[in-house]
C-alpha cells in the first residue's frame, strides 16, 4: 500500500512531532541509510525512466512495458502471445509474434552491454532471471512536509 501525506504548517516542531508520532504508529518506515547497489539497469516505474548505468536509456512506450513487464515477472518463461497480450493487448491469433521479437531485439540493442539481462528460450520465449544486475525501483511511502513560512 503506497500513500502520501502533506502536513501542512507554519510550525516545524509541530510537523516534525506529527511526523515522530506517525512513525511510531508504524505508518511511516523509519528512516534508513539508502542501500547502495551497483546494478546496470534500474527501472522506475512512476516516472517511466530507464537508467543504464547511471545514464538515461531512450526506450519507447511500448519497449519500457516489455522491459518493466519482464523484469516484474522474473524467472519464467513469457511466451510470446502471453506477452502481447500484457504489453500490447492483443488477444488474436492473427497478430504477428515476430512483433515481439523486434522489439526485444530493439530493446536489448539499448542496454548494450546488459543486453543479456532479457534471455531468449528457444522456440518458446523470453526469460529474465532474477539477479543483481537490474532493479525495479518504485519509491517508498512518502511523507512530505510542506513548511511555508511568512517572508
């Protein structure tokens, strides 16, 4: 469950006493040192980037949602049909599953050298195995103080 509160206060001790009782409540984590990962690609969700090695990755609408469709769902086999209907929403037996193709090919053509990130399963698919080389990075409950002060 994701959820945003603004406090809103010319008082910073009140906002900062507030924000004290809701982490004991246990509604908002406490705040830890970030983990630091070298990972070769992070994928964010909520503002639709790809990072690849710390530089932005150019991905259209459709090869972000394969991408993040793969690596959401790792460590089995996407057909190709499965994954039209996920990311393209197709539902046919007419519509091509080379289109598939393309597009992975497409995107692994993007990640250079972590291209092998996306496994292909002869005659059958694409895998993403889990490892530490990619990360899906949704942020985490979020807790904003709004302090606006006079002048």
């Amino acid at each position: 469950m994701r959820f945003s509160i603004t406090i809103d206060t010319e008082d910073e001790d009140t906002a900062l006493r507030l924000l004290g009782a809701l982490r004991d409540a246990g509604l908002v984590p406490a705040v830890e040192a970030a983990e630091v990962e070298d990972v070769d690609v992070r994928i964010l969700p909520d503002t639709r980037q790809v990072l690849l090695h710390e530089s932005a990755v150019e991905l259209t609408r459709l090869e972000f949602e394969l991408l993040l469709h793969l690596c959401e769902n790792t460590d089995r086999v996407h057909r190709r049909r499965e994954l039209l209907a996920a990311v393209w929403g197709v539902n046919d037996d007419y519509s091509g599953a080379r289109t598939v193709d393309v597009h992975v090919r497409r995107v692994r053509q993007k990640l250079g050298d972590a291209a092998d990130v996306i496994q292909t399963v002869r005659g059958v698919g694409y895998l993403v195995a889990s490892s530490s080389r990619f990360r899906v990075e949704r942020p985490p409950n979020v807790v904003r103080l709004a302090d606006r002060r006079a002048g």
